[in-house]
C-alpha cells in the first residue's frame, strides 16, 4: 500500500492533477487527497481551481457537479459505477414531468441529483446550505425541494415551510435502527448523538445534534470532550478521530448490518489502486452533453452565491 500511495502522489505531480475526496469515502483515500470536505467545499473548491485534471473521489453527481462548474477541464473518478441512491430515486424525465405539473413553484434541487435534474431546477442546495436557502425565499413562496423526502420534511418543520416534496430518498441514512440507537443511549448515557438531517424523523427526534456531514464534524471538534454517537455514513468517523484522536465516536447501526456501522456500497467501491488506475490512464472521465451543462450549471452557481452572500 505504501508503494501505491506514492506512486498516486507522483501521478498527482506529474499530471498537475487535483485529488477531492467526499468525508465518506475510505480513510487510504481521504489520506491521500488534497481536499476533503461534504458537497458544499468540493463544490466550491472545483469552481476555483485551476488544475486541469479533477479526479473526483465520491459519486457520480459529484463529478458531474465538478465538470458543469470547470467545463474545461478533465474530471475524472476512480469508479464510473459509483452511483448514489438518493440520485436514482429523482430519474430527470419523471422530475421534469413533476415539475411541469407545478409551474407556479420554484424548484429547489439537493446537490445528490443528476446533471439533467439540476437542469430543471432554480437553485441547488445541499445539507449545509439547505435552511439557510429556503429562508432566502419570501415565506409564501411556492415550492418544489427534491429529491431527498426526509432533508425535505426536516426544512419544512424547522422553517414552517410546506415545501412540496418529492419521494426520494439516500438507502444509507433510510437503515439506521430506532431500537438500535436507543440501546446503545443507554449503553453510553453521556453520548451526544450526531444525525444528518437525510435520516428519517424518528432516528432525527433521538439527535442531540442535526446537521451536514461538515457541522456534525465542526460541532465534535469544538466538544472533543464529549462521546458521539454518529446517525451518518461511517466514511467521516475517520476525520472525526483524526482530529479529534482521544475521543469516542460510534456509528450507529443500521437495522440490518453485518459490520455494525452504515457505509455507502457505492462510496467503498473507489480503492486506492482505482484511484491510481484512474490517474495514470486519465479514464474514466466525466462527460455532461453541453446542453444540460448550460442549464445544470445556472441553479449551482445560484448556490454559490447565495452561500458566499451568507458567509457559509
């Protein structure tokens, strides 16, 4: 492995390549990236960089996001089957149907979508920005939020929104076990319990704390102190540890699970040896036909501003 991760820097160096890595993806990976972060920080980094190579350690719509913002660059990712269930479960043409039927709303679009879907919407958000977006609307306009069911159910609680929902949701954060978390509250009283607002309201009502990947990290960080309890896909227990090393974090399981913790089949399909693979023959790269990069590119850059003009 030792070899592998250095022969992956030396690709890096002599490609001028970029290495971003979402907080789920294995430890080996976040490791060896230049950038680590949630949706929101690789969004805003692949708008600013220059490198000509992007090499995308995520998801599929993680690259996509990457390529609509830096057309001009080759955007690659380890594993072009790395998909996302959340995105699966918004297939564009019966979104554009959905939309269709709502004229009078204003489409608002998770960042976990295709090219094509963010292409029928007004504005992206993502689990960071999400509140903070919604609110920017004046309190009687319409809405339409996809794809994710339960981010969308949570805005609509804590902003007093009735938001139209569409029916999607992430398979990861569906799994995690009411009856599992409450055993282990009592196994561990003095835990904080940290949970991604994508899980559904029961395991959000057992939560201390609700926030994105980034904030729960932010938020264990600031109290290194406490133990936690973790309601999100397990890939940021390895940054949580790293920076917090004398701190007890524990996945919380789902309700089926061999290895007591939740992780993203899709996420743990990129590997070291893909990544360099993937580096040393520049394939597979992400292509967006240029037409739904025009429009998909639009309601990301909406985004951007929005969270710059908020400070997020």
């Amino acid at each position: 492995m030792k070899d592998l991760i250095e022969a992956i820097k030396q690709l890096k160096e002599e490609k001028h390549a970029l290495i971003m890595a979402h907080y789920y993806q294995q430890g080996a990976i976040q490791d060896i990236a230049d950038y680590v972060g949630d949706s929101l920080a690789l969004a805003q980094w692949a708008a600013k960089t220059e490198a000509p190579i992007i090499v995308m350690c995520g998801v599929h719509f993680m690259g996509e996001t990457a390529k609509v913002l830096c057309p001009d660059k080759k955007v690659l990712v380890p594993d072009m089957a790395a998909g996302c269930s959340l995105a699966d479960s918004c297939p564009a043409d019966e979104f554009a149907r959905f939309v269709a039927e709502h004229p009078d709303h204003t489409v608002i679009s998770y960042v976990n979508t295709t090219a094509a879907v963010k292409a029928v919407t007004d504005v992206v958000v993502t689990s960071t920005n999400a509140r903070q977006i919604v609110e920017s609307f004046p309190k009687d306009e319409k809405i339409i939020f996809g794809p994710d069911r339960n981010l969308g159910s949570y805005i609509n609680a804590i902003t007093g929104r009735e938001m139209l929902l569409w029916n999607g949701a992430c398979h990861v954060h569906e799994q995690f076990s009411v009856e599992k978390i409450i055993e282990l509250k009592k196994q561990y009283p003095e835990a904080i319990v940290l949970a991604h607002p994508e899980c559904k309201s029961v395991v959000l009502k057992l939560a201390d704390v609700v926030g994105s990947t980034a904030a729960l990290l932010k938020y264990a960080v600031a109290h290194p102190e406490k133990s936690y309890i973790v309601a999100t896909e397990s890939g940021i227990l390895h940054e949580m540890q790293k920076k917090c090393p004398n701190t007890q974090f524990i996945p919380a399981p789902p309700n089926d699970s061999t290895c007591g913790c939740n992780e993203c089949n899709f996420m743990r399909l990129n590997t070291l040896q893909k990544l360099y693979d993937c580096l040393k023959n520049e394939s597979p790269e992400i292509h967006v036909d240029p037409a739904v990069a025009e429009k998909a590119v639009k309601p990301i850059q909406r985004m951007l501003e929005i969270s710059a003009k908020l400070g997020l």
